[in-house]
C-alpha cells in the first residue's frame, strides 16, 4: 500500500496502487488530474494542479473549492440525490452517502453524512491530513481521508468536482464531462476505485470485473 507525504509534490505517487481517475482542463488554462491511492487507515486524494495556476482556498472566485463524494454502504437507492452545496445532482442507481469539502482557508474543510433518510448530517470543520497546493513550488493538493469515515475499506464507489470558490458553476468533474451551472449537472453511477491488491490483480491479470467487498 502508498502512504504518500502531503506536501504538494506528487513524485512519491507512483506504481500499480496508484489509480489515475482522469484529466479535465482548468477554467483559466492548464488542466487537473486527480489521483488516489490507499494504506490500511486512508484513502488518499491527490491533485495535480501545477498547470492551472489555481489553488484550494476562501477568496471568492479567484481560489478553488474541491468536493468529493463516497458512497458508503454499495446499495442501490441509499443515499443522497444532491450534495450539500446544492452544486451537483446524482441520479444513478448508486449514490453518495459521504461527501468532503475542501472549501476552505488553510488547509480547511467540512464534511458530511446522509442519515439514511432525507438530510446531510455535518460532521464538522477540520484541518487534519490536508495540503492544499498554494505555493508555487509545491502546488498540488494532498488529502487523507480516515477509511473509518466511509466504511473501513478503498473500495468504493467514488465522484468528485471542482468549482471557483464561492460559485455555482462545476468547472470539472470526475467522472468526466459534467459541468454547468443551474441546472445542476447531474452524475450517473461514479467511478469503482479498487483496493492497492486489486489493482496488482489488474496489472498482471486483466481481471475485467471488480466486486465491492461485503
């Protein structure tokens, strides 16, 4: 498993556990890619941001706010139908349970839970197992979060999108291709993020079809 240093530098993210979930071009030039990795406590998050000239902060508009959605339980129908922020909608069969967001200051954000019935439970403001990438010679974004939060495993179901801080409009999006403003771009089912020993299996065997484990 990776346990990466969060540092805004992405050189010690490499080898098979690495998954590289896409590419999508940044509303001012350059473009971000996000990445994740897991060990046995996190789930990690990385962005490479270095060719947008765009950072992680609280000045509206001029800094970027970064959301990322998990769902938890792996249940057709469980789960929420909007975040939070009323930025992005979901309408596939599986949706998000757990979403973070990294909106604020100095390495601050806020996350949230959906009590199974019909509102997000917020769990708080922290700035624990956070860098966001605000200098220029270490300008990528580096995030934990505890697999204790979304279930205790890295196989999940995950979605993820960008928006200037303080905006409606989601620049980017992971999966890709859903950005807008009102009305809200609408997610389908997210992206399978498999376990560091999965991915190994799908390097050396081409193993088509990955299953959550229950």
């Amino acid at each position: 498993a990776s346990t990466p240093i969060l540092d805004g530098l992405l050189d010690d993210w490499g080898g098979g556990d690495v998954l590289n979930l896409g590419t999508e071009a940044a509303p001012d030039g350059g473009d971000y890619t996000l990445l994740t990795t897991a060990d046995a406590t996190n789930l990690y998050v990385g962005m490479d941001r270095d060719s947008s000239d765009r950072y992680l902060g609280d000045t509206g508009v001029d800094n970027d706010s970064f959301f990322f959605a998990v769902d938890v339980d792996g249940t057709p129908g469980s789960g929420a139908g909007i975040d939070g922020y009323t930025r992005m909608d979901f309408g596939g069969p599986m949706l998000p349970d757990v979403i973070y967001y990294y909106t604020g200051g100095g390495g601050w954000y806020e996350w949230s839970s959906w009590n199974g019935v019909d509102a997000w439970d917020w769990n708080g403001w922290s700035d624990q197992g956070t860098y966001y990438g605000w200098d220029e010679t270490n300008p990528d974004d580096e995030l934990a979060i505890p697999l204790a939060n979304i279930g205790g495993s890295a196989n999940v179901m995950v979605w993820a999108w960008m928006t200037r801080e303080g905006g409606d409009y989601v620049e980017a999006s992971w999966p890709t291709g859903h950005t807008g403003g009102e009305p809200n771009p609408v997610f389908g089912d997210g992206i399978m993020i498999p376990e560091p020993a999965s991915l190994a299996l799908l390097a050396i065997g081409g193993l088509a079809l990955l299953r959550r484990r229950r």
